[in-house]
C-alpha cells in the first residue's frame, strides 16, 4: 500500500476571470488578488493518496484535525501499516 503526501501549492497569474476558471478551475480555487485587476491568487489543498485515492477528509476525521500535515501523514502512515487503521 502507498501512502504519498501532497503538499498544498499556490500562485498568482494574471487574465480574465473566464480564462482562468476555464484553465483551472477544477483544480485550484480562485481569489481576486490586490484589489481586482485582473490579478488571482490560486490554492491547491494538500492531500495524502493511499494507492492513487484521496484519504484527506477520512485523516482529518479521525484524527480530528482541521489541518492537513505532514506530519499527520506520517503518524496515518505508521498507524496503517501498525494495523491500528484498516482501510
């Protein structure tokens, strides 16, 4: 089983709001940066993947954390390979 952590992403790009819903939207959720002006502000979430599938909601919920961490995918990591999580 493989468990990979995610590290959550942003950046800024500059363009009409259209062009980049279209370009990333189902990825990246989009502000307005500055004031407007065509400038965006985009953030991807950090994830952990256990075989190709998102785990982040189940982590938070049984650990009981609002934050997705490394950390917290290593102590997920050692606890499902320890057997104390059966997924």
């Amino acid at each position: 089983m493989q468990v990979r952590f995610i590290s959550s992403e942003s950046m800024s790009v500059q363009g009409k709001w259209e062009d980049i819903s279209k370009r990333y939207g189902r990825e990246w959720k989009i502000q307005k940066q500055g004031g407007g002006n065509g400038n965006w502000l985009l953030t991807k979430r950090s994830d952990v993947l256990v075989d190709g599938k998102s785990y982040r909601s189940f982590v938070l919920d049984y650990y009981g954390k609002s934050k997705l961490t490394e950390k917290l995918v290593d102590k997920f990591r050692e606890d499902l390979t320890g057997g104390v999580i059966n997924l």
